[in-house]
DNA sequence: CCCGGGGTTTACCAAATTGTTAAGCGTACT
DNA sequence: AGTACGCTTAACAATTTGGTAAACCCCGGG
C-alpha cells in the first residue's frame, strides 16, 4: 500500500532548499516550499503536508515561531515537524521541543541520513493508525487478518499469504460487503504510481480464493470485488 | 500519547457483552468479545488482549477452564484475566485464583465501578511489563534473554552474543510473532542515522539461526522477519 | 446459436528478495 | 606485532513473488 507522502521545505536560503528538493524527489516524495515562515504557515494550511522541514535561523519569523504557529492550527495537529540546524546551535533543540517539534536534522546534510530520518518520522508517525487485527466472524467460518504478525487464520488455521496477497485480501476484509472497484484496488493495493496489466488483480483474486475458499470472493460483474462471510 | 488498550470479553449471553462493551468503548477500551471458551482462545492467542473479562458460568468450557487453557499460552501470560460471577458464587473464587485469575468483578454490574476496576487493573499490569528479561518458552525449547547480564539461554545453556546480534535477536523476542520489517530493524537496532547495507540484517540473521537453531527466526518475504517458539 | 465482453485459469518468465560464503577492516586483547 | 573477533560489504546462488499472455468459460444479446 503506497502512498505519496508531501514534504513542505521552508529555508530562505535557495541553494539549501535546492539541495534537499532534489533527494527527496528522487526518493519520490511530493516535495513543496516555502523561503520563509510566513509563507510557509500559508502554503501548509492549503496541502496538508506529512511532514515540514523547517530552517531554524530565518530571517522574519524563525523556525521556532513558525513551528508554534503551525501547531495551533487545527488541521495540521497530525502533522510531523522537523528542525534544521545547525550544528553547535543547542540552546534552540530545547525551544525546538518545546515549541512541537517531533525531531532534529543537523546540518551538513548527508542526503542518505536525510533520507533514512525522513522515512523513520514518517513511518513512526503514520503506523499508529492502522489496524492492526481484523477479525470476521461468519456462519461457518472465521477469518481473522493480524497485520502485525503478517498472519491471516482461518478457522484456527494460520495461513502465511505473499505481501500482495496479504494486502489485497486485507484491503476486501477492511469493509466487508463493500465493494472495490479494480481502480479502487490498485489505487490502494498497488499505489497510484505503479501500472501493472488488466489481469493481475484477477490473479492475485484466484491465488487468494485458491487459499482461503471460494466462497468469500464474490464478484460483481463490470463493478468490482467484495469479500463475504457466509 | 495514550496506548489503547484491548480487553477480551467472554460471556455466552449477548446481554451481557453488550452492556460491557457499551461501557467499554464508551471510555476509549478496544473491545473483542467472544461467546466461549474456545472462540475465546483463539481470539485471545491473535489479539493478545491487555485484559479477558471472562464469565465463570459458561455452557461447554466454563470460564475456570478457559482461564486455566489461557495461562499455558506463552504469550498471554503477561494478560490480565478477570472473572465475572454472580454475587454469592462463593465456591468459584477459590477455583478461580488457582486458574490464574487477577481479580473478580461480580454481577450485577455497576459502569463505575466496572470502569475504575479496569482501570486499576491495567495500571498494575503497566507497571509490571518493563522487564529487563525476557523469557520464551516454546515446545521443545525455552530461550531466556537477560539485558542486564547480556546473557542468552538456549535451553540451559548460556550463550553469550556480540552486541548487534544480541541487539537483534532481543528485539526480535521482545514482541515474539511479530513481523519486524528490514526498515524496523534498521531503526531500532542500528539507529536511524546510520546507514548500512542491504545484507547486513541477513547475515546477522544467519549467524542467529546457527546459534539459536533454524527454526526461530523465520523468514516473511517482502516483509521482514519474526520470532516464533513452537 | 453464434458472438463479444468480461472474468478465470494456467503456464511461463522476469524481477525482487533473501541466503550464503568469504574477504576486508578495525579494534581489543595478549 | 600477532591474533581473535565482530561488523560490513561484495559477489553470487537460491527462492519467491509478481506480471503477462493466451487459452478458456460463462452469460446475455443479436
């Protein structure tokens, strides 16, 4: 499940901005930005960005009352936000915490630290929203899908499903009933970078009713998938 | 930030269950429920809930039974249970408390009092849980780990681990079924800021494996790795 | 009854991941 | 210095997974 996270960059100092752009769109991250903080507040108020870096030493309105002003506004509570500093420059990690900031980059920049920095926030912030257990109960059948042990059980049995398995199977178990249209799917399955052909949801679908019965996979024809307990 | 804790609700009359778990979600609890002794168990072995109400009168496997089954599975054994009785079913403590049970919450139920019971219980629980030694065991084979002595034992015999794979391997076991993907790994065991190859995890999984035997560190491919003891 | 638009399967191949072994490097200990 | 050990990397082997093409089906409409 791939998604695209947005990055907004607030530096006044172009070449830096530049520098940081560059990695980060390369690693394929929606990158967007801003050369001071007040622009910066404007801009993060309209993406809803996943993730700021913010320069500390601006000229105006610095990283530290930026990042402050930022945590008031209600939509971007969820929001994680990282300083840029300098290295040396202690006394400002201490009014960086205080003022909501959830982590620390220290310049000179190596583009792989940044990079493996970026992806931990992102991650440790994102993973407290997902599910971890999902558990149907049926007629004669009991399917539970544990994200965090990769496991799906049937009727007691532990079975052990490849990722795209997995994550299709847990994707139709999330709203059971409802049905995904194939954009639907690959949209969330597949992210909506990634173009595979017209028959591989098919068989993705067969391999998993292959594994968990054919009775749960229903198909509607010309509209979608659903999953079913019956 | 708050942890949501899970709390497992086995009773046989959907009355019951529906009062509690009213109760339950309305304070913010992630509730389960199942109808008897064995569903309870399989759902518990999945979930591993933080608490299991558990009704003592039950048709078919009585909640002392289901209590006692419960207490065997490793991984619950840090679970809280609690029964539910009717007042005056004075016999059944004493059974009760041998099972393994933490305390009695009897009927006829009061919110309140249910709710700050709980609480009380899962304060307990909390505390106990930062232990600097962990301990598996699994069919044929139990494997302690010991932070403070940094000291692995495979079935009575100590053996003692470099740094990175001690590292590992107690980070592996903290949470056994767990599925730790490569990045997880890299974050906890290495750091976010250092930057290692892509086999590095490997080969320290492959010295594990010849250390601790095959059969406990297994493999989800495109995922990462988990610890099993069976 | 035949045809065409999906959907299903199968077989096969390419790509992605992981497993293994061995060698290089650095550090601690002797 | 000499030796041992731990950590990484490199290189290559072994596996698994994912994707596609193509043959097959099923069903409703000419």
């Amino acid at each position: 499940m791939e998604k695209k996270y947005k990055i907004l960059l607030v530096d006044d100092e172009p070449d830096i901005i530049e520098f940081i752009r560059y990695n980060l769109i390369k690693e394929g991250f929606e990158v967007y930005h801003a050369e001071n903080g007040i622009k910066a507040i404007e801009i993060a108020k309209q993406i809803e960005p996943h993730l700021i870096i913010l320069d500390v030493m601006m000229p105006g309105m610095d990283g530290i009352e930026t990042c402050s002003s930022i945590r008031q506004i209600s939509n971007l509570k969820k929001t994680v936000i990282t300083f840029l500093t300098a290295r040396g420059e202690d006394y400002s990690q201490i009014a960086g915490f205080e003022a909501g900031a959830d982590d620390y980059i220290t310049k000179p920049i190596k583009p792989k630290v940044l990079i493996s920095r970026i992806n931990a926030l992102l991650k440790r912030f994102t993973i407290e929203t997902e599910e971890p257990v999902y558990e149907m109960n049926g007629k004669n059948s009991r399917i539970i899908i544990n994200r965090e042990k990769y496991l799906v059980t049937k009727n007691g049995q532990d079975l052990i499903l490849p990722r795209k398995e997995f994550e299709l199977l847990a994707l139709l178990v999330s709203k059971p009933e409802k049905v995904f249209t194939r954009e639907e799917i690959y949209q969330l399955v597949w992210g909506s970078d990634i173009i595979v052909g017209d028959r591989t949801i098919d068989v993705h679908i067969r391999k998993l009713r292959e594994k968990i019965g054919e009775d749960h996979i229903v198909t509607i024809k010309g509209v979608g998938y659903k999953f079913m307990n019956e």
